[in-house]
C-alpha cells in the first residue's frame, strides 16, 4: 500500500503536482472541492481568515518557500545560519477550518546548500507528512492532508536524526491553527469571536564560542553544524529571541488571542 495513502495523505511531485487526487480515507474526492490560495504574512500577523464558516470544507493551498540566511539575533550583532520557512522565524501561521483539506507546496531553492522537509502535528502518519517532502535545493514538493483535529499545531523541518533538532532550533518551525467550523466558544458554550489575532515566537538558538568568548559568524549552515551540536547538548540556549512584541498593539476590552510557538530546547533530548 502506498505509503501516502495508508497516511490519509497525498504526495505529489512534477506534473503530477498539478492535479488534485483522491483521498481514500474517507471517500472524498477532494477535486470536486472549492480550493482557496492563501497568501501567507509573516509573524506577528496573521492572514486574513474566517472565525466561524458554514460553508463545505475547502482545499486550502499555500505556500512554503526554505530559505537558509544570515540571521542577526541580538544588537550586539551576534548571527546565526538560520534555516527558515518563507524568511521568518518562526515560519507564517496557516490558519484553516476543521475538515478542510490543506494543500502545501514546499519549495526549496537552488540557492539552498541543504535537504529540508516539513512534518505537520495536526496530520497523523509518515512523520505528519515528513517522511514524504523531503527535497534537495532545486526541488519542489506538493503535500496534502485533511485537517481532522482542531487546535494549533506545530510544523517543523524533519530530516532525521540530530538534524531534526539541528534544523529546528535553526528557525525551522511555524504552526497552524485549526478553527472549529462554528468557530471558538468560551466557557459557557457561547460564541468566542476574537478582534484581532496575534502570532508569537519564542526560539532558542545555541550560538558557538570562540577562544575569547565573543560568537563566532559561519559562512554556511554546514559550516556550523558539529559545534553548534555540541552547544545544543548543554540544553543552554546562548539566545532566547522573541516576535517583535511592540507591533502587536490592541485597544482596551478586545479580545485578542495569542498563539505562542516555542522553537527550543525539547527536541534536542534526543541527541544526548
């Protein structure tokens, strides 16, 4: 059986990219859905959406572009070789509906030095799609699964083995939040609707030393691998950076959730 089918996944690549196939798990022949592309910003904002729909589930599409950069992360001028997705840290928030499908086209570019991949939280099975998108520089991949749970889940770079931390406490990470159809409800059971959204990001990095104490600047995320590792084993970030807090601004009484991503320390567990 097919891997991307056992999943409840759907995974294609070249010309078969262009075309939409039929999910198996439920009957669903997702062709025959409305489809809406969705253009992604960069955190602390969120794209536009709807709280609540009463309309049939659609084919959400997006778009994730890798992008491997020199990232300064203090004012001293401290940088890290960031591996990123769209060239923010964390990675856009995708916000879809439960019971529509998500349809994601990972790119990364011949400008890239590195494999990459994504695994979703909110998809069960083949690393939450992991095991299905990894691509070279020059490569591009389509993925798509049904959105069965609600809630805000993480999206992060998997390629296996330490490199899964490695690119994870790189910039690799972002999240999805998946709305109830009817949207939120408090604790009464009575309907939640949010004035304004805001997307925050708290990320770990472990930035290498030198003999004299000052970070030491990579030329490429390669370059940096085996000491930044051993940094990653003490479990001590050099570095916790946050969203820019002073854009996000409200008005007294607005209801304004926060979903709050942490790239940090949890993975790097496994590398001990």
């Amino acid at each position: 059986m097919e891997p991307a089918r056992a999943a409840g996944m759907a995974v294609l690549t070249g010309r078969a990219a262009q075309a939409l196939a039929q999910n198996v798990t439920d009957g669903t022949d997702a062709r025959q859905l409305e489809t809406q592309t969705v253009e992604l910003v960069a955190p602390p904002f969120v794209h536009d959406h709807q709280q609540a729909t009463d309309e049939p589930p659609k084919v959400m599409k997006f778009r994730l572009v890798v992008e491997e950069k020199l990232l300064t992360i203090d004012p001293s001028g401290a940088t890290v070789q960031g591996m990123t997705f769209n060239g923010s840290v964390p990675g856009p928030l995708m916000v879809v509906h439960q019971d529509d499908y998500v349809e994601l086209t990972l790119v990364n570019p011949s400008t890239n030095t590195l494999p990459h991949n994504i695994d979703f939280h909110a998809s069960t099975g083949a690393l939450g799609g992991g095991d299905l998108t990894l691509i070279s520089p020059g490569q591009e991949v389509l993925l798509r699964f049904k959105a069965t749970r609600a809630g805000v889940f993480v999206y992060h770079c998997a390629p296996g083995g330490v490199m899964v931390p490695w690119h994870v406490v790189s910039g690799m990470n972002g999240a999805i939040m998946v709305l109830p159809r009817n949207g939120l409800s408090d604790h009464t059971g009575s309907p939640l609707v949010y004035d304004r959204v805001y997307y925050v990001g708290e990320q770990d990095f472990y930035v290498p030393r030198d003999s004299d104490g000052r970070f030491i600047q990579y030329r490429t995320p390669g370059e940096s691998f085996f000491e930044t590792v051993k940094v990653m084993r003490t479990l001590t970030p050099t570095h916790v950076v946050f969203t820019d807090i002073p854009q996000m601004t409200s008005k007294f009484a607005e209801i304004v959730p926060r979903p709050h991503l942490q790239g940090n320390s949890v993975p790097i567990a496994a590398i001990r």
